[in-house]
C-alpha cells in the first residue's frame, strides 16, 4: 500500500493542483520543503527552493530536495529572467522588507506566481483590536507582535491594488478560513488568509 502524503495547508493544496506537470517551479520561503516534496512526487516538477532558516534548509536537504539557504529581499536576483514557469511565495509577502519590490522579482524570474498571505482585515482581527486594543494572536498569526517576522500587515484590498498599482493581473484568487475555503463576496473581513494566481 502506498505511503499517503503529509496533508498541505489548504492554499498550498490548491497550488499543487493548479500548477502543470513536468514544468519548473521556485519555492521562495519553502519552509520545510512539503509543497515541494509533493510537486515532486505527483507532478515531476522541478523544484527548487531557498530558505533563510538554516534548520528548514537542513530538513528539506535531507529529504533529497534542491534548496539553498538565502535571504529572498536580496537573493532572489541571482536568479536569471524567466528560469521558472512558476515562483511560488506561501504565507511570506509580509515578511519582505519590500513586498512590491519581491512581486516584481517573482514574476521577473517566473512567468506566473502564486502568492499567499494572512489577510490582517479579517474580522477576528479587527475585533481583537477594537475590543482589547491589541495587536491579535491567530492561528496563522501565532506569536506576539515583538516576535514576529511580519511587517507589512497587508489585507486582501492592499494586495490587489498593489497588483494594480505594479500593472500585475490577477488570474485567480481563492479565500480561506478555518482551513475551509470560501467564497469571495466580502473577502477582505471574512478570509482569514487568501492566495492569488499573478501574471504580467
């Protein structure tokens, strides 16, 4: 019987099924590489990744994929134009040092990206600050506002304007809350988290 796969983070679901076979594909903050790994074993995509912690790195290596340790906001233009079909940013966009900056490099070194983030509009949120007045602790937001990578605190209507603004199409959005997809009407206070499918 075959070993099932460890089970994806909703977005990270649908990016395996959206992204084509056999084609290439950069993983930009691969974490511990389990998009990857599937990419891999079910679509025979190249797969590449870079990660800036060195423990992850460490991780996906021993799992036998391509990833190099490094700091997107500066390593990613070591890479040349157009070496993937897709360049993927998962749960990252907020952490950038520039996040209008990283969408133009995603989609200089691939043709299309996806790129996921937790929507910092969604009504929990709001209501953690309206009430107590203090930056929320979420599941997909897990530690205080000291310890935090994030930030850029970006909400679905800041992304796409952002898209707009940097003259970048929207192919796809999807929303997701309590792991459950829903439906876009009211997205920026209802998703918890959203992924988009981007082009030039």
């Amino acid at each position: 019987m075959a070993e099932q796969r460890e089970r994806l983070r909703p977005d990270l679901e649908v990016i395996l099924k959206r992204i084509e076979p056999g084609s290439r594909a950069l993983d930009v903050g691969c974490g511990d590489g389990a998009l990857m790994a599937a990419l891999v074993e079910e679509k025979r995509v190249d797969a590449r990744g870079i990660e800036i912690d060195g423990e992850l790195v460490e991780r996906c290596v021993a799992r036998g994929l391509s990833v190099v340790q490094g700091d997107a906001d500066r390593d990613l233009g070591f890479y040349p134009d157009g070496a993937f079909d897709y360049a993927i940013l998962s749960q990252t966009l907020q952490t950038a040092a520039r996040p209008d900056h990283m969408l133009g490099e995603l989609l200089r070194v691939g043709r299309r990206a996806f790129v996921s983030f937790p929507n910092f509009a969604y009504w929990r949120m709001r209501r953690a600050l309206l009430v107590r007045g203090r930056m929320p602790v979420t599941r997909h937001l897990p530690v205080s506002w000291y310890e935090t990578a994030n930030i850029h605190h970006v909400t679905v209507r800041d992304f796409e304007e952002l898209a707009r603004d940097l003259g970048i199409a929207i192919e796809r959005r999807w929303f997701f809350t309590r792991e459950q997809a829903i439906a876009n009407p009211g997205a920026n206070w209802r998703a918890e988290y959203a992924l988009f499918e981007v082009t030039r």
